[in-house]
C-alpha cells in the first residue's frame, strides 16, 4: 500500500477565492485615509524628500518584520486573534482581547468619518456646489456673518456639516442628516461584511482597486493645473537638516506602524483564512511595499493641487491689492498686471506713501500659501474642497474625490470588523446553526447605536479623541507584546520551524534579528518617546468659536478633567487587557493544578493542525 | 443783449460746477469696469457713453417719481478719471439750482438697477454706484434639497443589496438542509443494503457462499 498523500482535512472554515482576494484585502486594509491625508503631511513639515530616509528605515525594521509576523500567525494558526494568541500560550490571551478592543473602538469612530465623505458626496450633486457659495443673512443685504468672516468651505464643514459647539462640554442634539448618514454606511458595511469574507472579498476587487484609478486620474489633472510645479518642488525638495530633530524619526516609526495597520488583528484574521502552505514572507514584503508606494503615488496628486490652491490664493491676493490701488488713485483698468506689480508697488510707495499705508493692502507672498500645512480632515474637507471649486467641472472632481476616499476608508473598515468577527465567530457568541448573516448584523447595528454619540454637535472633538488615544498607544503596546510574545514565549525555533513548513524555504537571517532584538527595541523606544512627548504638551484641543476674539482661528481649549479621564481610559482599556488575561489564567492554573484529573495540554506546533 | 446772455450761461455754467463736484451734497460715485467685464469685447468709455448714462439715469428718475419732469440736461456728470469713475448728480428743474434730495435717487436706481445695468452690458459688480447696496438675489432652492434625492436613491441601492442577499443566504440554507436530509436519508437505505459495496440480495446467490474455484478442484487434492 503506498502513503495515502496528506489531505488537509476539511474543517469547514472558510477561505479565499484565490490568492489575489487575500492580497488585496491585505493591501486594501493597509491602505486607507492615511496614505492620502497623512503621509503627505508629514513630507511636507519634516522636511520634503528628506523624511523619506527614516520612513524607509522604520519601514525595513519595523513594519515589514510585524507584518510578516501577523501574517505567518495567522496563517499558521488559522484562528483569530483571540483564538490565536490564546493557542500561543494562554497567558498571552489578553494580547488578542486587547486587539479586538482597539479594533471595536476604532471601527466605531472610523465609519463616522466616512459618515462625513458619504455627507459631501451627497451634496456634490449640486449646481453651484454648496460649499463654494455663502448663504445670506436674514435680511438679504449681505452674506452670513460666520461665512463672510471665515470661509464658505469652513462655513460647509463646520455649520452645515458638523454644526459644530465652541466647547467639548456642550454636547447639543443629534444631528439628524448625520445620522442618516451614519446609517447608510453602517449599512453599506453590513452589506460588504455580511457572510465575512465571501463578500467581502467579492467587494474588495472595486474598493481597492477604483482608489488608484482616481488617483492617476487625478495625478494628470493635478499636473495640469497652474501651480502644480510649485506645490511638487516645495514638496520634495529634501531639507537635510530636519532629520536631527528626534521628532522626525518618531513620526516616521509611528506613520509606518499606524499605516500598516498592525496589531488589530485584522491581518491575523485574513491570513487565516489561507492554505497553511502559502508563502506569507512574500505577501508580507508585497503588502509592506505596495502600501508605502501608494503613499508616495498619492503625494504627487494632492501637493499638485495644493501648488494650484497656493498659486490661486497668491493670485487672488494680488489681484485683491491690484483693485484697491486702481480704484484709490483712478487708473485705468489693467494698467497694473500681476507681472508690474512689484514695480508699481515701489513706485507709489516713493511718491504717495500715506495714501498706499492707508490702503492696508496685505503683503502676498507664495512661500506662505504653500506653508498652510494641513492634515487629517481640514485637507480633504476644506483644503482640496476648496480647490475643486476652483477646477472646471467641480462636480465631477468633487463627487470622483469622494467616492475615492469613501472607498479607501471602505476597505480599512473590512479590515477592522474583520478583526472584530472572526474572533466572535470562534468563541461561538451565537449558537452555531444560526446563520453567520446575523452575528454581522448584531455588529453592525450595535456599532451604529454607539456610533450615534458621534453625530453629536461636539461629534467631531470626541472623534479627535478617540483618534489621539484609542488608535495609537494601544496598538504599540500590543505589538510589542506580540513580538515578545512570539520570539521569547513561543519561541523563535519553533516559529521559524513552522514558517518554514509553510514557505518552503529557511528563514532568512534577517527575520531572526528583526524579531529578537531589533522590533522590539524600536517599538520600546517609539512607545516612550510618544508617551513622553504626549505628557510634555498640556492636553487641549482647538474650537471652532464664532465669538472667539481672533476668528476666524480656532480657539485652543483644555480638556475638562471628566474628558482626559476618557481619554487615560479609552488608551488604557485595550492595555491593561494584557495583564488582566495573564492574571486570571494563573489564577485559574493554580486552582486547576491542585485538581489531580487535570492533564496539561499537548506542546502545540503548526503543522501539527492539520496532519 | 449779448453781454446778458453770457452772464446767464456763465452763472449758469458756474451753478452746475458748483453742483456736481467729489462729495457734494447728494453726489454720488459711479465705478465702471468695462474691461473686467466683457474683457475683449469691451468698448471704450466716450461721450457717447455718458449721453446714455444720463438717459438711464433720468429714465430712472422719470420711472421712480412718475412725474415726466426729469431731462437728460438735468444730470451733471463730472470727474471723469480713465478709472473708469465719475461723479454725477440730478438737478431739480422745477426749484431753481438744487439737486434732488440723495434718498429720491438712491431709491430710483435701486428700483431700475436692473435695466441700468444692461443697458451697458454690467452687473452690480463692475458697475458700481458706491453708496447704493444692491439687493442680493436669493440662492435658488429646489423644493427638495438634492442632497436628499441622492441619499434616497444610495439608500435604495443598499437594502436591495441586503436584502438580495439575506434571502439567497436563506434560500441556500434551506437547499443545502434539504439536500444533507436526502443525503442522509439515503445514506440510511444504503446502511441496510450495502455491504462491502456489494448489495446484500447479490450476497444470498449461492455462488458467493461456496468458492466455486476450490470446490470444483476438490479431487485433486489428497484426502487426509
């Protein structure tokens, strides 16, 4: 008789169509609203070109090695994270749970923020755009007080969209278009999450993919524009000297970490959905590159149009000058052209300079437009806002803008309730013959009952919160303990065991001192700059105030202390899920040690699972 | 006689400077910009022009007091700078040597701004009269903001997504339950039957208790 070949026995869970879907997910979890609105940002303060040096480098020793850590746990596990993690050793268990909780508070305020892109593609419909225009007041002799003082796009955002309160105590009411809103996009996940990645997957060949496809469209509409050129060399010109600022390279670490979307557990999830025989190495290198490629392909369309918006601010900051001088001293129309100005400038300054001082005109200088930084949602919902009104075809720009940010934070949101469902499913909170459709649905509509706080006037202040606190000490905190956890707890002999099972080939030395030494150092150390740094500033906020002395700048507040209460528990909860979990197991060893039926459980190992 | 004459026009002449001049009582600056405009199809600021302004301007006169009195002679135009911008004023006929009252003004062109404007190919903003507001035009609003009609149409899209799905979840739930009890009520009827693979009524043929191959060589095997 010859030795039946090794079948993997079928345990009925679900999996991949093909190896594309996984990777796709992987990359569409991976690439979200950071890429566009954050890393940009980042180039442009921390020195253009230059902070591309520390990125690469917290990108080789930091993210690839984590990525590829969740990535081969998964698929050799083949559990969730919390499943996972407590096969690892159960003392580890609370590292899982704390995942899931960091994934649960996440998804939570991250759908409120496609709540917002859902809100301005609606109302990209219309003819004028609304945000271009400001309203009238009451009497119809001019234009609305906060509009006129401020802009029509920051009058859109922060009153018609957000009806926003001067003060983080002052909740108001629900706002009622946002929780429309909400309640679409709730239901567009539970729409795309709702038999797990049999939709999902289905979905996220448009989600994933349609996001480039505007990018290069506007990636070649964005380089058309006048002003493109001087946004791009603003933006990549490298300024060697910001790399000694240690802040530089601890904005690199976390940009990476936070980019790659590690330790949510939402990767451990995606890969264990995969053939135990499957080269997770490369996936993880492939993911970790596509996603900080993406991240420099979108700085190039959105520094064009922020060159374009500088250049047109510029212009219009002249052209405003140009008139008052016309009018004040009767000269011709067009006799002072932006080109002449300077020299007409200097020519009546010499001959009236009481009549040009009383004028007041503002100094116009380019290098000041172009230093407006902005990042997060003041760039997507007042910057670029403002900029596709000034583009032929504003509609089409607007409504292209949105679904392609819609669809970016789409396929981040697979990811997030993935890592929330899978390790519900395997704890079995609902009884197995009930249809997996419905656990999706409990998710979804418990997330949009608690999400509701966020269509709360003070919504947005609360969603900066959870931003700062539950989306970033967190996640340092687990990941550390997950390398930890798996070089010195699991050990690194019996991991690269069974990553090489799983690849077919030997475990490169890199892997080895990447996951000994180098991450969990690296993590160590980002954790306590960040948390230093975090302590050194007082923690405040800015407040949109229409009756603040210097409106239309926002107005910088303190947190109340039953707020920076939250904020220590929102960041402390997922953490302290560590300890927690690691305690009650010994407790439970020790009460289980002294009864004699008990038999520890077998040494696991990953090939072990399926022969 | 002729000495009379150029008395009258010179006082004359001199009433109407002292009239219409910057900032005189019930003056007002006009601002044109012809070139912001219409851009290449601007024409240039002329006599002719001016003859049209007044015209305008006493139509709105004429319209506003309904009393046919104001003539073309009546508005005094002056200060005309290359800016284009002008002052002007509108004489009373009927009192000797006074303006009408700035408010009646302000007033009739307000009401015929409209038509003051196209007759020159302008809006409100490149011609301006500087101490007259314009009314604003209100935005139009559709009865139902469209944001709404959107929102409804996304919505729809969506249930009929879930709703799509639930019931084919449903549908191939009830399939495959249906198909696992035939399997199994099948797999039942084949316990009873099968054995071996072989079905038991092929068993209870004589040939498969007696092997033919050895019971027929029984003789050449040595008895024992």
């Amino acid at each position: 008789l010859s030795a039946t070949p090794e079948i993997p026995k079928e345990d009925g869970r679900p999996k991949w169509d093909n190896k594309f879907q996984y990777i796709l997910s992987c990359i569409g979890f991976a690439v979200g609203l950071g890429n566009v609105w954050r890393f940009p940002y980042l180039c442009q303060i921390h020195g253009g070109g230059a902070f591309l040096i520390p990125y690469f480098i917290a990108l080789l020793f930091e993210g690839i090695p984590l990525l590829h850590l969740e990535l081969a746990l998964g698929q050799c596990l083949r559990k969730g994270s919390i499943g996972a993690w407590n096969t690892i050793s159960p003392y580890l268990g609370g590292v899982g749970v704390g995942s899931w909780v960091v994934s649960v508070l996440v998804s939570l305020y991250y759908n409120t923020v496609l709540t917002w892109v859902m809100w301005y593609f609606i109302n990209s419909f219309q003819e004028p755009l609304p945000w271009s225009v400001c309203p009238l007041n009451e009497n119809r002799t001019g234009f609305n007080e906060e509009c006129y003082e401020s802009t029509a796009v920051n009058y859109f955002w922060y009153r018609k969209t957000l009806n926003i309160t001067p003060d983080i105590a002052e909740s108001g009411t629900l706002q009622w278009w946002l929780i429309l809103c909400l309640a679409t996009c709730w239901a567009i996940v539970y729409l795309c999450t709702i038999r797990g990645i049999e939709t999902t997957g289905k979905a996220i060949y448009v989600t994933a993919i349609f996001p480039y496809l505007v990018l290069t469209i506007f990636l070649i509409q964005g380089l058309t524009l006048p002003g493109a050129t001087d946004g791009l060399i603003y933006l990549f010109t490298p300024n060697l000297n910001t790399l000694k600022n240690p802040r530089v390279w601890l904005d690199a670490a976390t940009q990476i970490f936070f980019s790659l979307s590690l330790a949510f557990g939402g990767l451990i999830a995606f890969a264990s959905y995969n053939p135990t025989k499957n080269d997770c190495e490369k996936d993880a290198v492939t993911v970790a590159i596509v996603n900080s490629m993406t991240s420099l392909y979108a700085s190039i369309p959105v520094f064009s149009v922020l060159g374009f918006k500088a250049t047109t601010a510029y212009w219009d900051c002249l052209d405003r000058n140009i008139i008052s001088i016309i009018n004040e001293f009767d000269l011709p129309e067009e006799s002072i052209m932006r080109q002449n100005y300077t020299s007409w400038i200097s020519f009546l300054n010499s001959s009236y300079p009481e009549k040009i001082a009383g004028l007041k005109l503002k100094s116009c200088n380019l290098q000041e437009f172009l230093d407006q930084s902005v990042s997060g949602t003041g760039l997507a919902f007042i910057v670029f806002t403002q900029a596709i009104i000034l583009m032929p075809g504003s509609q089409a720009w607007a409504i292209l803008f949105f679904i392609m940010l819609f669809s970016l934070g789409l396929s981040s949101m697979f990811g997030n309730i993935e890592g929330v469902f899978t390790p519900l499913l395997e704890l079995q909170i609902i009884p197995k013959s009930a249809p997996k459709e419905l656990l999706s649905g409990i998710i979804c509509l418990i997330s949009f009952l608690i999400a509701l706080c966020f269509t709360l006037r003070s919504g947005s202040y609360w969603i900066d919160i959870f931003d700062r606190y539950a989306g970033s000490v967190p996640l340092l905190v687990i990941a550390f303990f997950e390398v930890i956890g798996v070089a010195y707890i699991y050990k690194i002999k019996r991991f690269s065991k069974d990553v090489e099972w799983m690849t077919g080939r030997k475990l490169n030395l890199y892997w080895h001192i990447t996951w000994r030494f180098i991450s969990p150092l690296l993590l160590l150390i980002v954790f306590m700059a960040f948390v230093t740094l975090q302590m050194q500033k007082p923690q405040s906020y800015t407040a949109w105030n229409p009756k603040y002395k210097g409106f239309p700048m926002k107005e910088e507040k303190v947190y109340p202390p039953w707020v920076q209460a939250i904020c220590v528990l929102l960041a402390a909860l997922p953490c302290v899920c560590v300890p927690l979990v690691a305690l009650f197991h010994l407790v439970k060893q020790k009460r289980r040690s002294k009864d004699p039926r008990f038999v520890p459980p077998e040494v696991f190992t990953c090939q072990g699972a399926n022969s | 006689m002729l000495r009379a004459l150029l008395l009258t026009l010179s006082v004359v002449a001199i009433a109407h400077a002292e009239l219409c001049k910057p900032d005189a009582q019930n003056a007002f600056k006009v601002r044109i910009s012809i070139k912001t405009a219409l851009g290449d199809n601007a024409y240039a600021w002329d006599a002719n022009e001016e003859y049209l302004f007044k015209a305008m301007v006493a139509f709105a006169m004429r319209r506003y007091s309904s009393k046919s009195t104001t003539q073309i002679s009546n508005v005094l135009l002056c200060n005309v700078t290359d800016r284009v911008s002008f002052w002007f004023v509108v004489t009373d006929s009927s009192k000797n040597v006074t303006t009408v009252p700035g408010s009646e003004v302000e007033a009739a062109i307000r009401m015929n701004r409209n038509r003051i404007n196209s007759a020159f190919l302008l809006n409100d903003k490149t011609l301006q009269f500087l101490k007259i507001t314009s009314t604003l035009s209100p935005p139009i609003e559709p009865s139902t903001p469209v944001w709404l009609i959107v929102f409804g149409v996304v919505l729809c899209l969506i249930v009929a997504g879930i709703v799509f799905l639930v019931v084919s979840g449903i549908q191939k739930r009830k399939k495959k339950n249906k198909e696992s009890t035939e399997r199994e009520n099948s797999e039942e009827k084949a316990e009873v039957t099968l054995e071996n693979g072989i079905p038991c009524e092929a068993l209870d043929l004589k040939a498969g208790h007696i092997n033919g191959v050895f019971a027929a060589e029984d003789e050449r095997f040595t008895s024992l």
